[in-house]
C-alpha cells in the first residue's frame, strides 16, 4: 500500500491495448494498492506520478495488518475511503440494460 506523502498520483485502467482511462487523481494523504494487501490479487490499476516531486510512503502487508487490528480508526478511516470509491463507480457504470 502507497500513502501520498507529496505530490499527485493518477490511478488509471487499461481499457484495451492501446486506451487508458483515467479514473482519479488522489493528492497527498491519499492512497492506493490497499486492495493488493487485502485480497493478495494483482493490482488493478496503474498508478502514475503527476507531479516531479511526488513522493509515497510504503505501507507493507505485516503494517497494514497491525494498523487494522490495532488501530480502529484506521480500518474505519480505510473502509470509509472504499465504500466512497466503490459508489464513485457505481455512478459511472451505465444504468443497467443499456449500452456503454
């Protein structure tokens, strides 16, 4: 897992061979690759540096695991930032029965 320490990171998807669609940029205090400690799956998006003096934090799996079980808050803090991406999403898909 990557904290945002400085600078801006674009989280973006490989539509085809030759498209990649953005799907946000996240400023310092923000993160990405949570979902890698999570579940132990490959990652599902690249992430790319915005800014020259971008800078991350790492956060590996026996941290993260710690953080979670000790730190309520965090997991909290953690599961809060998920469900408002998950619902970001939601509002991007097409309504159901139509056509991308």
């Amino acid at each position: 897992m990557y904290l945002i320490h400085s600078g801006r990171v674009l989280l973006s998807v490989r539509q085809n061979e030759t498209r990649e669609v953005p799907l946000v940029v996240l400023n310092p205090g923000g993160f990405f690759g949570e979902m890698a400690l999570v579940d132990d799956s490959p990652r599902s998006a690249t992430a790319s540096a915005v800014e020259d003096d971008t800078e991350l934090i790492v956060m590996d799996r026996a941290r993260f695991l710690f953080m979670v079980r000790q730190q309520p808050e965090f997991a909290l803090s953690l599961m809060h930032t998920l469900c408002r991406r998950l619902r970001d999403m939601d509002k991007r898909l097409p309504p159901e029965g139509t056509s991308p």
